[in-house]
C-alpha cells in the first residue's frame, strides 16, 4: 500500500506554492490535499469556533484528491483526519509557503499551525517554505529538500510531538547545503504602522522589522538563511519548560498553603 499523505497550506487552494508541492510529492505516495479556500496566514493554531465550516470537494490535480474549506489550516486538518481521508495519514506535509517561517515567525504561521496539528494526531510532519512572498515564485529551490526530507521521514518516521520547520532560501540558486539548526532568537519592531482614512479615522496596518538578536549564532535558522542554507527546526508540540534554577522559586511558592 502506498503512502497516504495529507497536503495542506496557509496561502490558500490557488497558490502556487501548494501546486509544486504536489507535483514533487505525487512519486512518494497517494496525495489529498485540503487546504483554505483563501489565504489564512498568519493564523497560527486557531480554529473555526462560532461559524460552520463548509468543505469543497475541487477536481482532481494530476491524481491527487482536491478539497477546500472555509476556514483555517488547522481546520483543514481535522476535517481531513475525522471526514476525508479513508485512513490515517502516514505523512503530513504543509506549504510550501509563500514566506519565511524562521525564527519566531514559527508561533504565528498557519503553515506550522497545520504541521503542528498534524504532530498532535501522532502522525509524521513537514512544513516547507520558502523565503519569497512573490506569488509567482520559483520554487525549484525547494525541490531537493522536499525530495530528501520526505524520503526520510516516511523511512524513519519522526520522534512523538515533534515536527520540522524546513525554510529554504529563495535567492541564493539552488541550495547546496541543507542544515538542522535551532530557531533564532529575535523579534519584531514597530510591528502597526497608523494611518487615516479619507474620514480623518485612525487605522492600523501590520508592518514592522524583524531584529535579529543573536546575529554571530552560526546554529541558527537566520544565520543559515543568509548564507544560502537550507534552514530545518526541530519543533517539540509540547510546550511544558523544564524547570531551572532560574524558576526554582516557583517551585518553592507552589508548595506553600494558599492564604
């Protein structure tokens, strides 16, 4: 039985990004892709709450199963595991996305939102994106990642709660050099810039520059990037921090009777 593997996104049902991800997929399994019915960047780990979902099904794309949903790349997964797919998925593989997700763009990325999501069920994940917002990318920088990545990880598997963040550089050719590195420390400045509308209203429009904090840190998904290196993170889904002696105190006062 071949692979069944889930293919999903955050730029939407149309984007390129997810296309050429199929394309290269298509020789390691049987592919169904459910993805947004438009752009959800940016949407991290949240889920339709209040509003119902409605699920597409679209013509088949060179074989692979096409659906799209109205709602987020988390949203898209669930309805896959509980309502599409005819067994569990071996492999869950989101993007490629349009954009880096390096750094501390991995707590806010729909892209890592879905392969986060697809760790939860226990089952193998993958996002891939690329350094580039140009809907028109070209993606062929991707190509040997993706090939070498997937061929691993359907091999081996993955580590329970753990899934990869796998950025690729976008303006360096083709990469020669694939690295696994940690995620960069930094953050954004100036993150809303303020205008008026023809009203005199004020608005706000997300913005801002992102500061790197540790710019000399060779294992560092950053430092890789600008140096034409393909970027792979580790990301462990459980989020409990080990306490340090740092946070010793905490350990101390929760052991004392309230009141």
């Amino acid at each position: 039985m071949r692979p069944l593997i889930l293919v999903t996104n955050d730029d939407g049902i149309n984007a390129k990004g997810v296309h050429c991800l199929i394309d290269r997929l298509i020789p390691f399994g049987d592919i169904v892709t459910v993805c947004p019915d438009a752009p959800r960047s940016g949407q991290s780990m949240a889920i339709t709450v209040n509003d119902p979902l409605k699920l597409t099904e679209l013509p088949d794309y060179k074989g692979a199963k096409m659906y799209k949903v109205s709602g987020t790349p988390v949203d898209c997964v669930k309805l896959a595991m509980h309502h599409i797919l005819p067994r569990k998925a071996d492999l869950v593989v989101a993007g490629i996305n349009h954009g880096s997700n390096s750094g501390v763009n991995v707590l806010y990325s729909g892209t890592m939102g879905a392969a986060m999501e697809g760790c939860a069920f226990e089952i193998p994940s993958i996002g891939f994106s690329l350094t580039s917002h140009d809907p028109d990318a070209d993606f062929t920088p991707c190509y040997a990642a993706i090939d070498t990545l997937v061929k691993g990880v359907l091999e081996h598997g993955l580590p329970k709660d753990i899934c990869l963040n796998v950025n690729i550089p976008a303006d360096a050719g083709i990469p020669e050099e694939m690295r696994v590195c940690t995620g960069c420390r930094g953050k954004w400045n100036d993150e809303y810039k303020e205008y008026l509308d023809p009203y005199g209203h004020k608005f706000y429009w997300l913005t801002g520059t992102f500061e790197n904090l540790e710019p000399d840190n060779h294992d560092t998904d950053e430092w890789c990037l600008s140096h034409g290196i393909i970027s792979v993170v580790p990301i462990d889904i459980e989020r409990t921090a080990t306490i340090t002696r740092d946070t010793e105190w905490l350990r101390e006062i929760t052991k004392k009777p309230l009141g």
